[in-house]
C-alpha cells in the first residue's frame, strides 16, 4: 500500500525559496579579486541569482547544458551554484589549479557550453584557447572596471550581463534525479573522472551534514567553507548553510593565506571553518608565530586527507577548539563519516578522545559502510580487521559521466572506494591507507598514513610523506619523506629512533630523506604519484 504523502520534489532552488522567506537579511561576505570585503544580504543574493538565470536562458543555455565554473570561493560563485543548477543546468565545477592539459580535457569531456571564469583566472583559458572550440561563450567573473583585455572569443562581463535581466525568475520543477552538478575526481589515480549529483543527493546530503553529529550547521553560525568550491561542492556547505539559514563567509582566492584566514575568523566571528590538514597546518603556525587568535571558533572541520594528531591537539591545547575529522570522496558528494563522540565515550580523557579525533570518524546516516577481505567477505568492526572500504547510499555515485564502460560497483552494488580501512566496535573507521599506497613489504601490509602521522607528530618534521620502494629481500620497503620545521635542525637518526617507540618494527622506514617541499595535489593533497616519479630510481642504502 502506498502512503498517501504529496510526492513533491527535492529541488535545489528550494533552499533559495525557503532561505528568502526565513533567513532574507542573513549575510554572506566575501573576498575577491575585485573587492577585498563584499558583503550583501541572502535576498539581495537571490534577486542576483535570479538575474543569472534570465541571463543563462538569454545566452542559449538550456536544462542539461555543462555550465563550467573556474572559480575561487566567493558570492558570484555562489550564484553560479543556485542559478544553473535551479534552471535544470548542470554547475560543472572545475579546479584551476590542475595542470592545463587535465582542465582541458575535462572542458572537452564535459562538452561544457559556457564557462564562467575567475579574473585572476583568465591566463589559463589563453593558455588553452585553441582547445576550446565547443565552448558558446566565456564569463568574466568581475564588473566592467576589472574586465581584462583578452583575445579570448565570445567574451563577457558578468556584472553587465546580469545588469541588464530582469529581477524575477520562476524556478522550474523537475524530477530531483536531474542532474544539479559535475565535479571531476582530481585525478590523483589516473585520468580525471565525473560524478554528476543529482538534486535529490545534494539534498539529501545538505540535510545530513547540518545534522548536530555531523557538520552540526545551525542558524546561529557563521560558516567559511575554506574548501574550495570547485571541490565536491565545498563539502555541500553552500546547500547546507541556506538550509538553516547561517551567515557564511568566503575566503576567496587567499585560502591557503593564514594571516587572511585570522583576520576574516576575527572579524566576521566565525564559528565554523572546514578545509585539508594543510589548511589547519599553515593556520597553526601562522597562530604560533604571530600570538593571534580566533576565539570565536567552536569547531574545525577537517577531511580530505588524514589530521595529524598534532594539529587536534595545537588547536585543543592553544584555542580550546574542537577538531572534527571526516572522510568522504568526490564520490561520496561527500560526506561519508564524521568525528563526533558517543555517549559512552564522553567521560573518556581528553588523550584518548583525541586518538578518536585522529581517526577519520563514524558513519553519517544515509551512508552504509563495510570491510572487505579480498575475497569479498565481509570483515569484523574490531579495530584490528583491515580491508577494502566499501559504501552505499543515496549521495554515492553508481556511474561515472560518459564513461559507461566503467561501473565503479561490485556485484552486490558497493561502491569500492580504493581505501583500506578497519571499524572498531564503537564505529569508528580508521583509514590505514589507499589500496595503492599500502607498502607491500613480504606478505605484509605497511600503512603510509600511519608512518606519516607518527613522523609528523615529531615537533621538528613539518611534513612527511612515505612511499614504498623496491627492495631485493621484501620486494617493497618503505622510504620516509619529509620536511623540516623552519628553524630545527633534526638527522634520519632522531626521526628512526622517535618512529620506533611509536609504530611497529616491522614498519620502520628503511631510509629517511629531507626535502624542502613536498608536492601536492590540486586540492593540497601530498602528491604520492608525483613522488613516486621524483623517487623513482631511488636505492635504499645497503
Ligand atoms: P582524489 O580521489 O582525486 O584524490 P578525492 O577528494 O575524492 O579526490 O579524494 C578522496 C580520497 O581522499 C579518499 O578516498 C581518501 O583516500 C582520502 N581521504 C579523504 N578524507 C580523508 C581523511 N580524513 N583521512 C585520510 N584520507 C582521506
């Protein structure tokens, strides 16, 4: 029997309805390359919002068209995000940080029709200009004063083409399995590949990352999303924060800048910020080195890659700031857990919820997730059984875009997610590494990632990186990589004989190099391909 329920429909333009009655004078700030302090209100956001999508329909685009964005995290991004996605578009979100051969090919996989581009962006569409022939037209994010001068064809101004459309725009209603967004895999294992939300995901996620155990978004917050928009939909911050109706501020093209991250945490009292452990890193030191502090922060999300201890404990023991590890992929729109402390566990010491902290945190509903041995069968949640992690749900991707051939699902319909990973009885998932990073050393599994943050906990090592390398006796070995705080001064010696009271001995680096820097990846992520290139004749010392 059916339940007698109105059937209406997920839609993301939804949010900009509800959040214009409830929330109209709600803020959103943002830096810019034109402007170092915008600020306007959620209905003069939406008014805007409207206008791009008049705009949008006067430019040709039509409902299932690859609107791409080459955009930092600011309001006219924003807008981007509501206006396409709210007329049946799909906001294809590309990072201008990839190498201009991937942003190419992603133009060109995607077959987008408009790209709207940041200022400070423009260089590389110049760059690539004889690629983009499919391209109609091509949007500068900025007002006539800034427009750069550019041979780039079919080129206008954002500010002049919503200037001149009118204010009011009846959002479409469509089936909430149509595509809202597109977002491309960074590529760190092979070539780029998309996942394409639909609104009914993203909307299904928005609710669940405001959830108090989750991302905990309220009314009452102040949120910056200092993870870029162009990845995975900032973690679906910009849905979930007009879901409760919070003011949020974006850092625009200086993310990575602590300095500007204090001053805008200080002066827009913010309450919530989410970005990669590096974020947090730079942000520590900054902190340390200047005596300055973001007392208005009750909580740093962090996900992307694993947090080092080191940095739960900084922002614990200097700020009394609580940090929350999640995980989740591209794939997983993508949230797929969160740190948060169970009932049973609240009277624990503050060392030990810390070593929960560490870990990259409990299942969120509406994702399932399991272990797998490599014959498929199902692991134990003991903390000590390790598999392949494997999840389910509504945000999950079962199809990559244009690639048909390549189900990323097994037999039974998990999603494979490429990480290893052991669940203790309480239920928190631990990574222990990428299927592909995992040191194969005799019949045994290294973890990467457990070297890495046992290294970086050491006060002297301000990065590090372990990769595996061959070894005549165990096939693989693992090699430590690692940078050094400014100013310290430490030898392979130090490091081994911190590492040894620490991991197992089984586990210890065969060998300890120093670098200056260490690459990442477009997201600030540490690039092991990379490494394992710049490696790749090495020879561990006899
Ligand atoms: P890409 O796969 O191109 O690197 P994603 O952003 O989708 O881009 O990366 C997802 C991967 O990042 C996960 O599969 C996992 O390996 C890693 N990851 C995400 N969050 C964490 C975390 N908190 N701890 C450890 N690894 C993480």
């Amino acid at each position: 029997m059916r339940g007698l329920m109105m059937d209406t429909q997920l839609m993301i333009s939804g949010l900009l309805r509800s959040a214009d009655r409830n929330y109209p004078d709600r803020e959103i700030v943002s830096v810019t390359a034109d402007n170092p302090r915008h600020r306007y209100t959620y209905r003069e956001s939406f008014r805007r919002t409207r206008q791009l999508a008049n705009a949008l329909n006067r430019l040709g685009a039509e409902p299932g068209d690859r609107i791409a964005t080459l955009a930092w995290n600011d309001y006219r991004h924003f807008e981007l995000y509501y206006a396409v996605s709210g007329s049946a578009m799909v906001c294809h979100t590309i990072n201008p940080k990839l190498y201009p051969e991937q942003v190419a090919y992603i133009i060109q996989h995607a077959e987008d029709k408009f790209i709207f581009v940041d200022l400070l962006v423009v260089p590389l569409l110049e760059a690539l200009a004889d690629q983009l022939t499919g391209v109609e037209g091509i949007v500068v994010l900025t007002d006539e004063a800034h427009m750069p001068k550019t041979a780039l064809p079919n080129v206008v101004c954002y500010e002049t083409l919503i200037a001149a459309e009118f204010e009011q725009f009846e959002w479409p209603e469509f089936d909430e399995n149509t595509a809202s967004s597109l977002c491309y895999t960074s590529g760190t294992t092979g070539n780029p590949k998309g996942v394409l939300y639909s609104h009914r995901s993203t909307m299904l996620h928005a609710y669940a990352s405001c959830l108090p155990d989750v991302l905990g978004l309220s009314g009452h917050d102040t949120i910056m999303p200092i993870v870029p928009m162009f990845h995975v939909n900032g973690w679906g911050i910009p849905y979930g924060s007009l879901l409760v109706g919070a003011k949020i501020v974006f850092p625009g093209p200086k993310m990575g800048d602590g300095e500007t991250l204090q001053a805008l945490i200080e002066e827009e009292s913010i309450t919530i910020a989410s970005g990669v452990p590096t974020i947090w890193l730079g942000l520590l030191s900054y902190l340390k080195e200047s005596g300055k502090r973001i007392d208005s922060i009750k909580r740093l999300s962090v996900g992307g890659a694993a947090c080092p201890l080191s940095i739960i404990e900084g922002f614990r023991d200097e700020f009394g700031i609580t940090v929350c590890q999640g995980w989740g992929m591209t794939e997983t729109s993508p949230l797929g857990t969160v740190f948060s402390l169970k009932s049973s566990n609240k009277d624990l010491p503050a060392d030990e919820v810390a070593k929960l902290q560490a870990k990259q945190g409990r299942g969120v509903f509406g994702i399932e997730m399991k272990i797998a041995s490599p014959d498929g069968d199902e692991l134990p949640w003991d903390g000590v059984a390790f598999g392949a992690l494997k999840v389910r749900g509504s945000w999950v991707c079962s199809g990559y875009f244009r690639l048909d051939n390549a189900s990323p699902l097994d037999e039974d319909g998990w999603f494979d997610t490429g990480d290893v990973a052991t669940i203790d009885p309480d239920g928190y998932m631990q990574i222990t590494d990428r299927t592909k990073d995992v040191i194969k050393s005799g019949g045994e599994w290294i973890s990467s990632i457990d070297l890495e943050n046992a290294a970086v906990d050491n006060p002297k090592v301000a990065e590090a990186a372990v990769i595996g390398r061959y070894h005549p006796k165990w096939s693989e070995r693992p090699l430590l990589i690692a940078v050094k705080n400014a100013g310290t001064d430490v030898n392979k010696e130090e490091i081994l004989s911190w590492l040894s009271s620490r991991v197992a001995k089984m586990s210890l680096p065969n060998d300890v190099v120093f670098v200056d820097e260490l690459p990442h990846t477009a997201t600030g992520k540490i690039n092991k391909l990379a490494l394992r290139e710049q490696f790749k004749d090495y020879q561990f010392p006899d």
